[in-house]
C-alpha cells in the first residue's frame, strides 16, 4: 500500500507547486497591470504642455491677483469677529 502511495503523493505536490507558480504569476501581473494604470491615470500629472499666455502674466491668474485682491470672495468658515462666542462658561 505505501509503494502506490507514493506517486500519489509526489504527484500532488507537483500539482500544488504548479499551482502556487501559476498564482504568484497571476498575483505579480496583475499588480504590474495596477501599477500601470494608477500611474496612467494619476490626477496630479498633467500631459499637455504649458504653453505661455499672450499677456505675458502666468496661466490661470486672473484680474483679481493682478489687481491685490488674491480672489476668495466673500465666503467665510469663521465668525464675524465681533460676535460673541455662543458657549456660556462658568467659574466658581
């Protein structure tokens, strides 16, 4: 029993290496596919090239940064500052 055994055995672990070679090629070409398409399709990296304006000034500045106003309009996230704050403290 232990002679037929054998080749069984020696026969499983070949098929078990082939699987584990066939998944760690799997596993490493589809990280390479992530790679390349992360890198493809980065939203910090621009393709097209910078080419100046007419009016010599940098892309994207407008007549407000031209004129000292930097162009934050009117909105707000902080309080008026003479408003007094809303939380009641109390000391003893």
């Amino acid at each position: 029993m232990m002679a037929s055994a054998a080749p069984r055995i020696v026969e499983a672990r070949t098929r078990a290496a082939m699987a584990k070679r066939a998944i760690a090629l799997i596993t490493v070409t589809g990280f390479a596919a992530v790679l390349v398409l992360a890198r493809a399709a980065h939203p910090g990296h621009t393709t097209a090239s910078h080419t100046p304006s007419s009016s010599g000034s940098p892309v994207g500045q407008s007549s407000d940064e031209e004129s000292g106003n930097f162009g934050f309009g009117s909105g707000s996230i902080a309080p008026a500052q003479n408003v007094a704050p809303s939380v009641q403290t109390h000391t003893s």
